[in-house]
C-alpha cells in the first residue's frame, strides 16, 4: 500500500509540474485548462483542482479521484477542493481508452478558433505528419455535465491517429501514453493551427499526399513514440 501512496505522490508531482506549461506556452488564462494522469494499474487518476489559479497549484493540492471522478476517500490526503469542472471527460476517456495515460484540455487560442468554426486543421505541415498522422478532427459541440464530452473525444479519436481533437465551439482535448505526451500534445496543436491559420491568410497550404503523411507518421512515431 506505500508504494501506491508513493506513487500517486509522485504522479501529484508530476501533474502538478505539467501546468506550468501550460501557462509557459501561453495556452490558458485565469484557472482555464487542466492535466491529469492515470495511476496505472489502478482505477483512479489525479487532476488539477476547480478554482485554484496556476501560481497558487501545489502537489498536495492535486485531486485523487476514481474513473467516474468521485474523489477518492481519506488516505490519499486529498485536499479541499473539487476536482476541475472539466473531470467526468477525463474519468470517461480513461475508463474507455485504457492506452491512454494522460489528458490535457485547453482553451488554447488558435486551436480554439478552429473549434469555433467546426473546421478540422488540415495535415499541410511535415512536424504534424509527424505528430498527429493526419489532419486534426472535430469533435462533436457537446455541454458539460454528462458524459457527452467524453463520448465526443473517444469516439472521434478512437480511430485517429491524431492525439488531439477540436470538441466543436469548445477547444482542444488531448490524449497521450503519459500526462507529459498529452501536454506536448496539446503544445503541438496549437503551433500547427497557429501556423496552418497564418499560411491560410496568405493562399491556399499545399496538401501533402496520404502516402508521405504515413511514412513521416511511422519513422516519427518508431523513432520517438510508444
Ligand atoms: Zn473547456
């Protein structure tokens, strides 16, 4: 029982540490935004807590809760706070994608601006062949307070290759092995719809075709994924 103790320890460290780039990559503002991780092998996760600004988040103030987001009693040392608003869709994604490890949302500013207009961001960039495998989709508009933001991301990324999914007039969702592959995740995207919008004000991207989007996904992925 210690060792788990240890390592939700240090998986509060962790998640705890990976906020910080989010506001390092300027992707949230105010209390926007949120990671959390799987403790793996066990059917709990840690996330960041509802209400708590960036400069004020502490390891002890990460929440352990269950996969349906019910904070998880007593000797966790849980603290008193809710866990983010942002929770159930987090608990549904690691109760129905168990290859996932970590979950990152923002309101990432071009990322969202595609959301708005329900619009996928097209694979024209080598780095997000390498990344995402394809273009990245849209997911459904779906309203907090049942699980339809989760079914949104896992059924529009269940058959991508793309770690990343615009949830349409929301924002961006991302999923990786780890907190740490879902936070570069959710960094990437919003340097590719960042890029992909500015290239847009200037003509029309060129398409890369299917064939060299594989192949750059697969060397990227052998030489630097799981
Ligand atoms: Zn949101």
């Amino acid at each position: 029982m210690s060792s788990l103790l240890e390592a939700i320890a240090q998986i509060r460290r962790e998640v705890c540490e990976l906020h910080a780039e989010l506001t390092r990559y300027e992707l949230v503002v105010w209390t926007a935004g949120n990671v959390s991780a799987r403790v793996p092998g066990h059917d709990l996760m840690v996330i960041k807590p509802s209400g708590v600004s960036y400069a004020d988040l502490t390891p002890e103030s990460m929440v352990v809760t269950d996969l349906y987001g019910t904070p998880a009693d007593g000797e966790w040392g849980n603290p008193p706070f809710s866990p983010s608003s942002d929770t159930a869709a987090h608990a549904y994604v690691y109760r129905h994608m168990p290859e996932v490890g970590g979950v990152v949302h923002t309101h990432s500013t071009y990322a969202t601006a595609w959301a708005a207009r329900g619009e996928a961001i097209p694979c024209v960039l080598t780095m997000m062949s390498d990344e995402f495998g394809g273009s990245i989709p849209v997911g459904p508009f779906a309203l907090i307070g049942d699980d339809s933001i989760g079914q949104g991301i896992v059924e529009t990324l269940r058959n991508s290759t793309s770690p990343a999914v615009l949830m349409q007039n929301h924002g961006p969702f991302t999923i990786g092995k780890d907190a740490r592959s879902a936070v570069k995740a959710a960094v990437m995207c919003e340097e590719v719809a960042r890029t992909v919008h500015i290239s847009r004000q200037l003509g029309e991207p060129l398409p890369i075709d299917q064939g060299s989007i594989d192949s750059l996904y697969a060397r990227y992925q052998n030489v630097y994924g799981q």
